[in-house]
C-alpha cells in the first residue's frame, strides 16, 4: 500500500495560502459607474451643440434658430429627466426632502420664454441673446454637475 503512504505524505507537505484581503467591486457597481459616465460624456455633448445653437440663434435672430435651440435644450431636459436617479444621487435634497432640479427646469423653462420674446423683438441686439443663452447654459450646466 505505497499509495496511501504517498497520499499522507502529500497532504502534510501541502502548506495553507495565506489569505490576502482583495478589495472587491461588484459587476453592477462597475457598470452603474460605466452608465454615469456616459451620461455625464453626453450631457456634456449636447451643452456644447445648444452653446453652438445659440450662437447660430444670436447672430441670425430666426423664428428657425429659435425653434432648433429649443428642442435642442428640451432634449437634454429629457435626457436629464430621463437619467433622474444618477442625478439625484450626485444632486442630494433640499430641506423638504426634494431634489433640487425641479427648481433649475422651472428656472430654464422661464428662461426660454424670456428668449423667445426676446427673438420675437426684432430690436433686440444680439448681446441681449447671448447673454440669456448664456444664462440657459449655466442652469443646464448645474444640473448635471
């Protein structure tokens, strides 16, 4: 029975791996991560099209211009709204308990009213537009940041 000799031998000789702790990070955190970032990458993208957009709007002052930018601010508000967790995580709440976006879409949504008429008033000058565009841009801005 020199197998079983060899087997005990075997299992003395065999010395236990020392455990070293791993820091440990779960599929779904990566990909949360992963899902955040591109978000953030196309927030981004769509602020700097509406910054074009209303440059383009400023020096032609068109019902055209006006009609491009805005669905261009609404998309990145559906976009914002429609990534809402991620947001309200970065964001955190108000003392009510409420996130603090809903006040930035209220403020943008006065914001292109103002623009509008703005528009419509041929004797606007363009450094009036930029200026509320510019405004526009920074409450986009703080929404996702």
């Amino acid at each position: 029975m020199d197998v079983q000799k060899i087997g005990k031998i075997g299992l003395n000789q065999i010395k236990a791996k020392k455990s070293v702790p791993t820091e440990s990070i779960s599929f779904q955190e990566v990909m949360g991560k992963s899902r955040q970032e591109m978000v953030y990458e196309k927030l981004t993208k769509l602020v700097q099209d509406i910054e074009e957009q209303g440059k383009v709007l400023a020096e032609s002052r068109t019902i055209d211009e006006l009609r491009k930018y805005k669905k261009m601010v609404k998309q990145f508000m559906d976009e914002a709204v429609q990534h809402g967790l991620q947001l309200e995580e970065r964001r955190g709440f108000n003392r009510r308990g409420r996130t603090k976006i809903y006040k930035i879409v209220k403020e943008v949504d006065k914001k292109l009213i103002e623009l509008t008429n703005t528009v419509l008033d041929k004797e606007q000058k363009s450094l009036d537009i930029l200026s509320m565009v510019g405004e526009i841009k920074g409450l986009l801005i703080n929404i996702y940041t």
